[in-house]
C-alpha cells in the first residue's frame, strides 16, 4: 500500500491537540440516555450525496459509513468499510478489501455490489437513481468525472477504483461525508424522498425529522464498529445563538454549537458548562459574482479588499478565536504562500479604486449575508451591518439581505447574488479542499474564469509530490491575491459548549465526529 505523505495533515493532528477541551475525558463511564445536541438550523437533506452543508453533513456521520474514514480528532486516515487498500505503481488503481459481516439498517448486505451502485449513482447522469441534487461533491469538489473511469467488482468484498489520472488526495476524498454509502435496496424503494429517509450502516438509525424542531437518532445496537454509548441522539434547531445558550444553561440540551462570542465568556464562569475548541481549519469570505457589474471589474473586488477593516471586525466579533485570513487557507496548509503581502485597509485607496473604475460617488448593491451561524461566521447578521459600515466609508451602500439557508445556499450556487457571505471547513485537511473546491470548476458559485489557475489547481490535484504542489498552490494564491474573486476574511478556533456530565467529545478539525464517543456522566 503506497501511503500519501502530506505537510498539511501533521499539522492539523497537532491543533486538534493544541486547542483541547476544559470537559475532562475520563471518570466512571457512564451509559444508555438521551444526548441532545443544539444548532443553528435544520439540515437541507439527509442524503449525503446531494448536500453541502455542515449542518446536513453532520448525520452522513452518524446514520452512515464510509469505505475510510478519519482516524479521531486529527485528518489522519484509517480503514472502515474497506479493511485494507492497494494502490498500483502508478496510482492509477486502488484496490479495496470490504469488511465482511456488515448490515445496512434494513438488514440487507453490504458488499461491493453495493459500493459500485452507490458510485454509479453519484457518477453517472444517465443513472435512472441519479436524482435529488447536483451531486456537487462528487463533481467539483473531489472532481471525480475526470477521475475515475469505473467502478468493479472483483467479487463480494473487493472493488477496483480505475482513474483516469491519479489523484493526490484520493483517499482523503474517499473519507469525506458525502461519500457514505446508502442502502441500495432501501433508495430504489423511493428515490424521490431518500433525503428525507435515510438508510445506512452507521452506528446510528434514522427514527425522525421534524422540519424546524428536531431530527432523531437511536442506537445501532448491532453495529459492526464501536457502539454508542447513548441510547439516542436529538439534534435541535435552535436558530438563535442565545436561545440556544439559554437552554444549554437551562439543562434542555446537553451540547452546542454556533456560539456567540460573548456567551463563551459567560461559560467560562460556569462551572456546569465545559468548552471546547475546534482547530481554525476552516475560511470565511466574500464572494463575488463576476457575472454581474461591476464586480466584473478587478478594481471593485480590490476597493472591497482595502476598503474593508477586517481586523477591526475580527476583534470586536470574533471573540478573540478569530484571526484575519490573507488567503484562502489558513496558514499552516500547504501552499500558503508567506512572500505575499495580504490585503491592507486603506480607504484612500479603496476610493481611487472606485473612482477609476467609473464610481467617483460609490454605488448601490444588494449584499447578503447567511440567517444562520457557522463556524467561519459566528453572528452573520452583526458581520454583515459592520461590512455594511465599513463599505459606506467608501460610498459603497449596502442593502442588507437574506433568506431560507437552503434557499441560501441554492442562489449562492446558481450565481443569483451580487455579492454574498459564505465559508468553508475544510473536510479532509489538504489545501485541494479548499483551492480546488472554490476555483476549479464552474460550480459553487465560483465565476472566474482564470485558465492558469485551473491549469495550476488540476496539476496540483494529480501530483503526488507535496513539494511540488506546495509550489503550484503558491503561485494560485498569488493570483487570487491579484484579481480578489473572494476576499478572505477570518479563520476560526471554533467554540463547542456542553453540560460539564457530557464526556468523551473530541473536536475534529473537519468536523466529522461520531457521537459515538460521547457519554453522560449523570
């Protein structure tokens, strides 16, 4: 097995360290009961292959599997459903050996058949079970219809990979949620309403989701892996960050996340409440659209650039676990580039700017801003009034907007937004993640259209030499600093609260943690 040797990888193991938890991990374990987790809103679907967002992602982690997975609260690998796996010489065929004896939640068989038809749906748009989204993660974020070629069976418990081209991060996209492996049997029953009817073989079962309350977990007591310690889990939608703390206090839920800043101080002098901090693998930023004037104009990209105080913000909103981001990665990845100088406020230049490209007076746009917390953005709404501000300085007048964050996240997508907030935890730590993701395809609302940044990013992507795609990321972020389609600006040490009986949790820097290690010392 030839193994992958990464800079990013290391690095992202010790900040999940660095950033520990005031929640002692071991007294008497306690088990069976009901673990209640509070967030910011309801997850867009539960089938993993046509979401993109963390609060849907999150369940792919407890209801299903995948063929490898993270190995704890670090980016390392380790196997899953797949028990072993053989790379060839020239990276072009991996082999995997599936684990024998693994049940779907509807008691069917888990095999390589299984795998194939799962692979096959995500891959191929003739596929008559190629429904229920865009399948972006399999498109643009791991870009595997320039990839893998087919999918085999070899016999019940061995499936070949052929690729196209080899990949760096081939296994590390395998891991990644979307790439759980559904119930064949349970999704041809009915495709139409499979984000609504979960089947995996996680450690846990899909019992409900009520839209706007709750979605229900129970216990897969025959799991082949490591199982629950909790008898069932309720993840609430609380969508204010306050109401949420209050019933975190209250003793109503027994964990959280979407933190206000303030609320972390108030914690701290709580000693029923623990904190914890997830590493700042992750980006927030400003997208704009290059589709629409005049953001089709470099000049106004970069007056946004200068022209905003993102460190004043970053102090006053982040809480202090916030540091202002000057590119698109934070910079412990792999290729953040140190001879670049970032983007200094500076308001006479921003107005210059704006002047040269036909606005002496600034303009009107419409500008939006997410309705619900996420890492990168801990209050949206209090954000965006202070980009609102700081724009106005400069005669740029922003009318303030939102909407539904499915539907959010859908216009983000189909390029409807001038302007817009969003972000990205990373979700394997290698900078591909990130740079690939936002640049290297038409999708997910990415509309520059730079030739020697795809050509950059799609070399990057197939070498397996970390120097040189150390070099490649370099001169790609060179440009994004040049030509501004996003303007980055904050990366988070992101903040969980939990009642002090809740033991066991470990922040991942990807977010992809089971509940499985949690119990309740009550």
């Amino acid at each position: 097995m030839k193994r992958r040797d990464t800079f990013g990888l290391g690095t992202a193991a010790l900040l999940a360290a660095q950033f520990g938890s005031r929640i002692p991990l071991a007294s008497a374990r306690g088990e069976g009961g009901t673990f209640v987790f509070g967030t910011a809103g309801d997850p867009v679907g539960l089938d993993p292959a046509v979401v993109t967002d963390g609060q849907s992602l999150r369940f792919a982690d407890q209801i299903f599997d995948t063929l490898i997975t993270f190995n704890g609260s670090s980016t390392d690998l380790k196997p899953s459903l797949a028990k072993s796996w053989d790379v060839s010489a020239d990276g072009l065929t991996y082999t995997m050996k599936l684990r024998s004896g693994v049940r779907f939640h509807d008691g069917t068989a888990f095999d390589a058949t299984a795998v194939k038809w799962n692979f096959d749906r995500w891959g191929d748009p003739k596929n008559k079970n190629h429904v229920g989204g865009d399948f972006e993660y399999y498109t643009d974020v791991a870009a595997w219809p320039d990839v893998i070629s087919s999918v085999d069976v070899v016999d019940d418990l061995t499936v070949r990979f052929n690729l196209k081209a080899s990949q760096g991060p081939f296994l590390l996209n395998m891991a990644l949620g979307s790439f759980s492996i559904f119930s064949p049997a349970s999704f041809e029953l009915d495709p139409e309403n499979a984000k609504r009817k979960p089947v995996g073989t996680g450690p846990y079962k899909f019992v409900e989701w009520v839209p706007g309350d709750k979605v229900v977990m129970e216990a897969n007591t025959d799991y082949w892996g490591e199982v629950s310690n909790v008898d069932q889990v309720v993840v609430r939608t609380i969508p204010d960050n306050s109401a949420r703390f209050l019933a975190l206090k209250a003793g109503s839920i027994d964990m959280m996340d979407g933190v206000n800043p303030d609320d972390v101080a108030t914690a701290k002098a709580d000693r029923g409440i623990g904190i914890l901090l997830r590493p700042p693998l992750n980006v927030a930023y400003i997208n704009f659209n290059q589709t629409k004037k005049p953001f089709n104009d470099v000049r106004i990209r970069q007056a946004f650039s200068v022209g905003i105080n993102r460190q004043a913000i970053v102090d006053a909103l982040y809480g202090g676990r916030g540091v202002v981001a000057n590119q698109m990665i934070p910079d412990y990845m792999l290729g953040f580039n140190t001879e670049l100088k970032g983007f200094t406020y500076d308001v006479a230049a921003a107005k210059k700017l704006l002047a040269d490209a036909g606005f002496p007076n600034g303009f009107t746009t419409e500008f939006w801003y997410m309705p619900v917390s996420r890492p990168y953005y801990p209050n949206p709404k209090q954000i965006a009034e202070a980009f609102a501000a700081e724009l106005k300085k400069i005669g740029i007048t922003a009318e303030l907007k939102t909407k539904d964050w499915g539907a959010y996240l859908k216009s983000a997508r189909e390029n409807e937004f001038p302007v817009f907030m969003l972000g990205w935890g990373g979700d394997n730590g290698d900078t591909d993640n990130f740079l690939f993701t936002f640049f290297g395809t038409d999708g997910g609302g990415n509309t520059w259209k730079n030739d020697e940044a795809r050509k950059l990013l799609v070399k990057a992507q197939q070498s397996a030499d970390n120097q040189e795609r150390d070099t490649l990321y370099r001169q790609v972020n060179a440009l994004i600093e040049k030509e501004v389609p996003r303007l980055p600006i904050a990366h988070t040490k992101v903040p969980l609260l939990a009642r002090a009986y809740v033991k066991g949790y470990l922040p991942s820097p990807v977010g992809a943690e089971k509940f499985t290690m949690v119990w309740l010392d009550k």
